[in-house]
C-alpha cells in the first residue's frame, strides 16, 4: 500500500515568524503534539510540545517574544506518495520519529503518522508500537 493512499491531507502547520503561544494554541485547538512549520506549502522545519516546554517554559522565555522559528527543528525527515508503508514505518524506526510529511516536488501534500499506519496495517502494530508508547487491550503481539 502507497503513502498516498493512507496520507492525512488536511496538515496543520504554522509559519516561522509565529509566536511559541500561537503554536502552543493551534496545537492544543486541533489536540495535536507537533505543528510544521512551512513557507510557501515547502517545510522549513517543525515544532513540538517537547520544544516548547524545554526550549521556552522551563527556560523562563516569554511565550510571545519566542518565534517559532528559534525553536524549531529544521532537519525534518519526510517521505515522498509513492513510496511504500513499509518504507514509512522503516524511516519512523529509524530517526525515532511518529509523523511523517508528505513532500512532493518539494512541497507538503499530507502527513502519515504511526496511528495512521496500524489503521490500515495492523501486522505493523508490533513493530511501530515502541514508538507510540500505547497499550493495546487485548493484544499480546502474536
């Protein structure tokens, strides 16, 4: 199965010049941990809870003169629509990581998340389950 076929279109992000409270409060309103931050649909990095927390709050910033793009990462791992899920799920294992952007022709077409991927692969839960820190009632990985 193809990433395009399982890929959220509708991705939230934010823009580099956004304030950490603005991203904070998307983030919270759509009930998600990470925002992409773009520039014209092109990923220029991302931001997430974690960076806000230890970056801005437990360093004493002031939440609206911190831009996002002081804080954000800017090394984001992505994948392109024709690519496998069984590539997606190989990438994710390997930097660590639970959401995947979609880039094609260098701009941002969707989002896969590990959630998404045991949706419509279940024979994966096992192997991305260590990533998303869940407890499944009921399944004992066999």
């Amino acid at each position: 199965m193809l990433i395009r076929e399982i890929m959220n279109k509708n991705v939230i992000g934010t823009n580099p010049n956004a304030s950490a409270r603005e991203a904070a409060k998307i983030m919270s309103q759509y009930h998600i941990g990470s925002l992409l931050v773009l520039e014209d649909k092109k990923i220029v990095g991302i931001i997430t809870e974690g960076d806000i927390l230890k970056k801005v709050v437990s360093k004493h910033k002031d939440l609206d003169e911190t831009k996002v793009s002081e804080i954000m990462t800017t090394k984001v791992i992505t994948i392109e629509p024709d690519k496998t899920i069984e590539d997606a799920v190989d990438l994710m294992l390997q930097n660590r990581i639970k959401k995947l952007p979609v880039v094609e022709n260098e701009k941002v077409v969707g989002i896969v998340t590990a959630s998404d991927i045991i949706v419509v692969e279940p024979k994966l839960i096992e192997a991305i389950s260590s990533l998303i820190s869940i407890k499944i009632p009921g399944y004992s990985g066999s």
